[in-house]
C-alpha cells in the first residue's frame, strides 16, 4: 500500500471515528476543490436572464413615415396585434419622426422587418440582405404632371421651369429625378420641395409651380376635380409597390409563418379591413429579383442623402 492510499484510508477511518488530523483535512480540501472543478460553471444571472429575455422579445417592425406617428399607430397596431394571434409570435412597432431616422435603422439591420419604399428595400437589401416577403399586387407609378390648361405638352418644354417634389427622400422624387437625368431626357429645371403631395398638387393648381411629380397611389385618392384638372405629361414605367421585408437573420421557417399568415389575412374580409389602411388589401408574394433589383440602377445613397 503506497503513501496516498494509506493517508486516503486513515482519513477515512478518521471521518468514522470523527477525528480529523490537519494532514487529513488537507487531503479533504484538495479533494473538494478538484470536485469542483469538474463541475460545469453556470452561467451568471445577468447572462441568463438577457438570453432569456432574447428568446422571449418581440419582433421590432420598423414602418416608413408616410404620416404622423399617431396615425401610422392607429392603422398598423390592429394588424400587428392580429398577426401576432395568427401566429403565436409577438410583434412591436417602431415609428419615426424623420425619415433620415428611418433610413439609418435600415442601414444598422435593427429592425427584424421594415415596410419600405421600393427604393430603400434596394438599399436594406445591399446594406443588410433584408428579404422582401409581401407586397400589394397593384403597380405603382409616378406621374409628372401640369395644370390642364397648360401650354405643355412635351418634357422638353419644361426645360429652365420650375418643378414641385415632396421631399428628397420621397420615391415619387427619386424616381423621377432619375428619369430626367437619363441621357435621352437630360432635363434642365428648378426644383423645390413641397413637402406632401397635395402641397405638390397645390403648387401645380396654383401655379407656384410649373409641374410637379405625384405617386399615383396619392392621385388616385383626390376627388375627380382635382385630377380633371391637372394632365399627366410623363410617367415611370410600373413597378411594384411598399413591401414587408424580414432582415436574413430570421428564421426561414419564421419568415414563412408570417408571409402564410398575412397572406391568409388578405384573402379573407375581416383581414382586408386591417390591410386597407396600409394599402395592401390585395396582398402577393414579394420577389426581389422580379420587383426591386432593376431599381439598383438609380443613385438612390446619392438623391436622398442616405440618412442625413
């Protein structure tokens, strides 16, 4: 019997006896501590509790700023709210003030889903990979249009004219900035910025404004008088409109519920109800190759001032 084993026996006999010499407690204590080291170290509370919280947390929905954040609110809440029961998954809604706000969300791949112009869903898609899921299945575009009565008839005769956009950061805008600065247009004009599109309308009807660039989505909720009273002298080719993207990080099978839930939404008529405020009671699967990428082709960092 060698030395370890024979001090391993008489502290075992000690323990028995409860008489402890200190060579024995030594070995005791050696022997605790090498048992502990070889059980597994749990992880701190705070760790814990913040992945506990990860897996629980609702997914951010980031919407663009088409209107006061108390309206945007009031018409995406029941659908986020509905959506959730459809799924089981939990949803919470970020609204912006500004649209540079907006933009440098979808630029840091906050959001888990975004409702953007098309032209943004070209710059999440390049700058996150952001995957678009639905879309309403109406094509858009985007008029430039003169009063009625006026004597324009061509692009070219709006050549050192004034000409009225919302904003810089408006799809209405970038778009047709981009069409007049083709080679075989190269249009030569001043611009201002409205604000809104009936300020723009406004502007033409005044004639504040020689022409001015309308989304037709916005013209086609003015009455008939006001539409009799402008004329359409260019326009944007379609394209598809607003989709909801999900950022990569998704899961697919997360990705699929949602697109299968509100697709199921569109198809019945309490859903439509919800769709309709947001304009996308006619609901289609979104594609980005077939929808988005050919606007690739437009400055769009460079017409909005991406994030400023």
């Amino acid at each position: 019997m060698n030395a370890t084993v024979r001090n391993e026996s008489r502290c075992v006999a000690a323990i028995a006896t409860h008489r402890l010499s200190t060579g024995c407690r030594l070995v005791l204590i050696l022997a605790a501590l090498l048992l502990m080291s070889m059980l597994p170290v749990p992880a701190p509370l705070g760790t814990v509790r913040a992945a506990a919280e990860a897996a629980d947390a609702p997914y951010v929905v980031a919407v663009v700023p088409r209107a006061p954040p108390v309206t945007m609110s009031k018409n995406w809440t029941p659908l986020l709210d509905r959506l959730s029961e459809d799924t089981g998954l939990r949803f919470r809604l970020r609204l912006f003030d500004r649209m540079a706000e907006f933009e440098r969300e979808i630029w840091s791949g906050k959001p888990d889903l975004i409702f953007a112009s098309p032209v943004q869903t070209v710059v999440a898609r390049e700058s996150q990979g952001y995957i678009p899921l639905v879309r309403d299945s109406r094509p858009v575009n985007i008029g430039l249009f003169v009063r009625a009565d006026s004597p324009v008839r061509s692009l070219d005769q709006l050549t050192d004219k004034k000409i009225s956009f919302v904003g810089n950061k408006n799809i209405c805008s970038v778009y047709i900035q981009h069409e007049l600065a083709l080679p075989d247009k190269k249009l030569n004009y001043a611009q201002e910025y409205a604000g809104s599109s009936r300020n723009v309308i406004l502007n033409v009807l005044l004639g504040k404004a020689d022409a001015g660039a309308i989304f037709s989505p916005e013209m086609e909720r003015e009455t008939d008088e006001t539409r009799q009273q402008l004329r359409q002298v260019i326009s944007t080719p379609n394209f598809a409109p607003h989709p909801l993207s999900a950022h990569p990080r998704l899961d697919p099978a997360v990705r699929a519920k949602i697109r299968k839930a509100l697709l199921a939404l569109a198809a019945s008529p309490d859903g439509v109800e919800l769709l309709k405020p947001l304009r996308l009671e006619k609901l289609t699967e979104a594609d980005y190759d077939r929808d988005y990428r050919h606007l690739e082709a437009i400055d769009i960092k460079g017409l909005t001032r991406w994030g400023e």
